[in-house]
C-alpha cells in the first residue's frame, strides 16, 4: 500500500509536461538514458511530441561518454 502513495505523491497532474517543465526536468540528467530511467513520464512526453532532440540537447552522446 506504501508502494501506491509513494506512486500517487510522485504523480503529476494531467497537462503538467508542457514543453517547459519537459525541458527543465531534462536539465536534470545527464543522459537520455537517466532521463528515461528517472523520469519516464516527462521523458514519454519528449518522446511522443518529438521533443528529444532539443530537451535532451545538453546530454552527453554514448560516443562522447565512450570516448
């Protein structure tokens, strides 16, 4: 029961993921893959608008993190 208030606390509101909250939630990570893990919502939204690209723009690139 612990596990669904946790779940229902953390939930945003319908409508919340607008492209600003989107790209400031991006922010957050630093890559797109902790993005995705992190928050799946806001990344989902990115994903489904076509947003990636321009949120996720500050994140590094698996070929950079390589090397």
């Amino acid at each position: 029961m612990q596990h669904l208030r946790k779940f229902n606390e953390n939930r945003k509101p319908k409508g919340y993921w607008s492209y600003e909250n989107v790209k400031e939630e991006a922010l957050r990570f630093k890559s797109r893959n902790e993005f995705r893990k992190n928050s799946l919502g806001a990344y989902s939204i990115a994903h489904k608008n076509g947003w990636l690209d321009d949120v996720c723009s500050h994140t590094l690139q698996l070929k950079e993190m390589v090397g």
